[in-house]
C-alpha cells in the first residue's frame, strides 16, 4: 500500500466525523430555528446528499458528484427559508474541506484525474457563492444586510477550512516522501550498481585487483623502485591495498607525519621530495605521490620512489599522471560496493545473531528445565528413565553451548582500534577456555592496517579453521600464527587432532566456506595435515608483497617451537610480548 493510501485511510475517520459534528449542529439550528418538520425533511436530503461522501469518498465520479449535491442542499435549503437565519450554512466547511483535502494529493491515476480533482475546490466555492449571491434579492430589504454579511462569513470560514484542509494534506504528505526519500535513493542507486557491475570487466568489483593494476602501471615508469597505493581508513590513517617491491617496504600510513602525503591528499595535486614515503627506506630518495581524484574528492593516493634522488622530473610526473588517469573513479566504486557490502553483511550478522539468541536458544534452555523437573519428580525406580532423560540433559547443554559459540562469533569484528591480530586471539582465547584447548599465539601485526572488508574476511576464515579444531578435531592444542604486513598477512590455525580424516561433513562445509572467503579476498589458502596428526589452514594474502621475508616462525609443534614457546613446555607465561598462551 502506498504512503498516500496509507494517509487516505488515517483521515477516513476524522472527515467523517467533522461531516457528522457539523449535521448535528446544522440540525440543532434547523430544529429551533425552522422547527421539527422542516429541518428533519432539509436534514434528511443532506444526509442522502453526503452519503457518497461518506461511503466512497474515493470514487472518482461519485465522491466529487456527492460534493457538488452537498453545496446544492445548502444553497436550495436557504432559498427555502427565505434566507434567514440561514442555519445549513456551517455545513459547507465539510464539502469545501474533504474536496481540497481530495485535491492535495498528486498520484492519481492518470493526468486528467488528477485535474478534476484540482478544479473541485473552486467549482464548489463558485456554486455556493453563485447560488447564494443569487438569493439576495429575495430577502427582504430589511434583512438583506444581515444576509451578506451571513453568506460572507459562512464563505470565508469554508475558504479557510479548504485552504487548512489542503496545507495539511501536502505537509503530510511532503514528510512521508521526505522519510521515504533516502530508501528510495539507495534502492536506485544499488539497482543501478548491480547493472552496472554486471557490465565491468569481469564483472568484479575489487579493490585490490584494481590497485594492484594502478602499481604495476606506476612500477614501469622510468627510474621507480618502489609503488604503493594507500586509500583512506578509519582513525585518520591509510590502508595500503598493494604495492611492487623488490624489499620489504613499511609504508607511511599516516598522513600527519608526512608533509607530502598530507599535500597530495589535501590539495590533490602531485607532490614530489626527497622526503622517503616510507620508514624502511635509508639513504637518499625521491618521493612521488600523486592523488587519485574523482569528481572532487580524494580517493587514494600512489606512493611511488626512486634510489635516484633526480628521479622525478616535471617529465616524470606528467607520465604518472597520465599512468594513473582515470583510475581514480574505477577505485572508488569498488571502495563503496566493498562498504555497502560490508555494512549490509554485518547488520545480517547481528541479526541472525538476535534472532538466534531470543528464539531457539531461549527454547532450549526452557527444554533443559523442563527435563531437569522431570528428573526432580521421577520415582526412584524408574532407573531407565532416568539415564535416558540424563543422557537427554547432557545433548541439550551441548547444544546450548555450541549455540553460544555461534553467538560470539557472529558477534566478533575487527576492532578499529585493536586490530585484526587482537580479534584473532581473543577468540581463540575465549574458544580455547570454553573448549579446554591450550592455545598459543604468534602474533606480529604493524601499525599499517588492512581494508576493513579484508580483515573481516580474514577473521571469519580464522574463525572457522579455530571451530572446525574445537568441534571435530579433538584437539588438546592449538597454534595459531598470525601476521599481518599489509597488504601481505598470513594466518594460519594448526592443531593436534584427528587430522582431516576424522572431518565431519559440516567441518568439510567450513573447509569450502573458508576457500570461498580467500577467493573473494584474492588470498590462496591451504589445507595440508599436520605431523605427527592434526590439521594446519593457512590463508597467505598478497605472498610476493613480501620477497624478503624475516626468519621463518617454527612450526607448531616442532622442537624448534618448544624451544621458542617456553609455555607450552613449562605452562608459565611466555616472555616474548608478541606471544602469548591461554
């Protein structure tokens, strides 16, 4: 139903009952003042008159026809009454209200419905001041003034209640548009994106693939060493979505302490220096950023630098320019489907989330207290029954408690603040204590962040691979690596149980649940068992960002990992603040 139908029916019954107020009065003033006879027959032919007013007050010939026979039963109902006291006249406020309160509204049918029911109003003001005006001269010279002066009052205050009628249906209907106006924006706006993504390219809209274009467009420009494109963040700061190297590279992300990201990105114009862009760079530099602009605003930055301090020239800077042309609005719409994504995916979460937590498992706990009275009354006899209703007990905590998991891990995101580190091993913590699993971290994350969709994805694939060890595996420890130099991160989940043999079918569904999150990311990841049993999940995002890679993390469960985890072997607390145990 649309929003003016929903407003026709709300003031349905305010017009029929300023129509029944306004009989009752015209009635009282024709009963004392023509008395019984006349004012039931006058009464009674308004009544037919309005009649399809009442019952129809929609019809497009009957509703304005029942108008029009209104203003008529006034107009003749005077004339029968010599003029004076004129007592139908109040009647006409409901004739002149209810047809310009009809006439406000502009979604008729067709065109000429609606020009009806604009010409309305004025037709029934027109009659009634006509009919009216044209009694005059039957009223006696005596009274006559008092007749038009009658007549022009009962006209104003028709007029007034037309024009009140008609400001109040355009405002209410101006604040229904208004409210619905940015639903009806978006719902363009993402059916317009869905045909369009449709049409690009691959039909793919990520920003990763298309900033890594940008920097191997960027890395052949004469004399480049190293290229980057950072786009902006939350907190201030900037996300580094790719990046050509031949050494590890620590990206500037923060635009406050580099006079020539800042300039770039406020003034959108290039910037060159000899001010480094990143904080691994040592000796001399020349530093090129040059912004990605569309429509007016700043959508990322590409970072680029030379060995050579004389590098960048105005040559040079008119070549990246022209490299990086156009690029700008292509990143930016995969930055806003990946937001409208994101945003869309977690409201379901918390839904789904909600919807879990008052409905199915409050009726499980409600079924565990009902077993648990019925232990309570059972006679002491009934043994059997009583291991059954015990064994039923047992199955609905784990069902309960399964049903918490799945909470908190629908609820679990990527702190701004924390990072994607933190997130993994505080669910691997909580996991762990809930599952008595010993749980060991490596964690190593830098300040530089990940797109905010990447590390969800990241952190719903570490989730999995942590379930899939507590609910299948039977593990007893659980190692889980996590390191994150963006745009290159590895996570990987080893544990010590049953190995992928003794997999479930739905710990398989969570295997190829987690291979289509690392697709979507452009992130390879990897199944293998892990010696002497167990299972490892890696997920490696962007692995050749990162040829240089530091001393390699031993592997879980090695000797070189005891070795370098005294906790595991002595159950104290590790040293190493980057490690930590549960």
């Amino acid at each position: 139903m649309g929003d003016e139908a929903v407003l026709e029916r709300q003031w349905r019954l305010p017009a029929v009952a300023l129509r029944g107020v306004l009989f009752a009065l015209v009635a009282v003033f024709g009963w004392a003042s023509q008395g019984l006879a006349d004012a039931a027959t006058w009464c009674g032919i308004l009544a037919l008159a309005a009649l399809p007013g009442v019952v129809l007050p929609r019809h497009r010939l009957l509703a304005p026809a029942g108008q029009l026979a209104e203003v008529a039963v006034v107009v003749l109902g005077t004339l029968a009454t010599d003029g004076l006291p004129a007592w139908m006249l109040p009647y006409l406020i409901a004739p002149f209200a209810t047809a310009a309160f009809d006439a406000a509204d502009q979604t008729g049918d067709d065109d000429r419905y609606r020009r009806v029911r604009t010409w309305v109003p004025p037709v029934l003001v027109a009659v009634a001041a006509i009919g009216l005006v044209a009694l005059t001269p039957r009223v006696s010279p005596y009274d006559r003034g008092t007749y038009v002066t009658t007549v022009a009052v009962a006209l104003a205050f028709g007029l007034a209640s037309a024009v009140g009628a008609w400001w109040l249906r355009r405002s209410r209907s101006s604040d229904l548009h208004h409210s619905q106006l940015p639903y009806a924006e978006a719902a363009a706006l993402l059916t317009q994106l869905r045909v369009v993504a449709r049409q690009l390219p691959g039909s793919t809209l990520d920003p990763g693939g298309i900033a890594t274009e940008i920097v191997d467009t960027a890395s052949r420009i004469p004399g480049v060493a190293r290229a980057a494109v950072l786009s902006a963040a939350s907190g201030r700061r900037l996300v580094v979505l790719a990046q050509h190297a031949d050494q590890r590279v620590d990206w500037e992300t923060s635009p406050q302490l580099n006079s020539l990201l800042a300039d770039a990105w406020a003034g959108q114009k290039p910037q060159a220096g000899q001010v480094p862009l990143s904080r691994s760079t040592q000796g001399p530099v020349a530093s090129l950023v040059i912004p990605l602009v569309a429509e007016g605003r700043t959508v990322g930055l590409v970072a680029i630098e030379s060995d050579d301090p004389a590098a960048f020239g105005p040559e040079a800077i008119t070549a990246a320019e022209d490299r990086t042309k156009g690029a700008a609005l292509r990143l930016e719409t995969a930055l806003l489907f990946e937001d409208v994504r994101s945003m869309a995916t977690t409201e379901e979460r918390q839904r789904l989330a909600r919807e879990i937590h008052d409905g199915i498992a409050q009726e499980l706990a409600m079924l565990g207290y009902g077993i648990d009275n019925a232990m309570a009354i059972l006679p002491p006899e009934a043994g059997e029954a009583k291991g059954e209703l015990e064994d039923l007990r047992s199955e609905v905590t784990r069902l309960v408690t399964e049903l918490r998991f799945s909470l908190f891990e629908l609820r679990s995101n990527v702190d701004r603040q924390g990072g994607l580190a933190s997130a993994i091993a505080d669910y691997a913590r909580t996991v762990g204590a809930s599952a008595g699993l010993r749980v060991h971290l490596s964690l190593d994350e830098g300040g530089a962040r990940l797109p905010a969709s990447t590390e969800a994805e990241l952190l719903r694939i570490a989730q999995e691979a942590i379930t899939n060890a507590r609910k299948h595996a039977r593990a007893e420890n659980l190692w889980v690596t996590c390191e994150v130099d963006p745009p290159y991160t590895r996570i990987e989940v080893t544990d010590d149980g049953q190995g992928l043999s003794g997999e479930a079918s739905e710990g398989r569904y969570g295997l190829a649940i987690m291979s289509e999150r690392a697709e979507r990311i452009r992130g390879s990841l990897e199944i293998r068992p892990h010696q002497p049993h167990g299972t490892t999940v890696a997920v490696v995002l962007n692995a050749g960002a990162r040829p240089t890679p530091r001393a390699e993390t031993p592997r879980p469960g090695s000797a070189a990992w005891a070795a370098a985890d005294p906790a595991s072997r002595t159950g104290q607390p590790p040293r190493r603040p980057d490690r930590d145990d549960n």
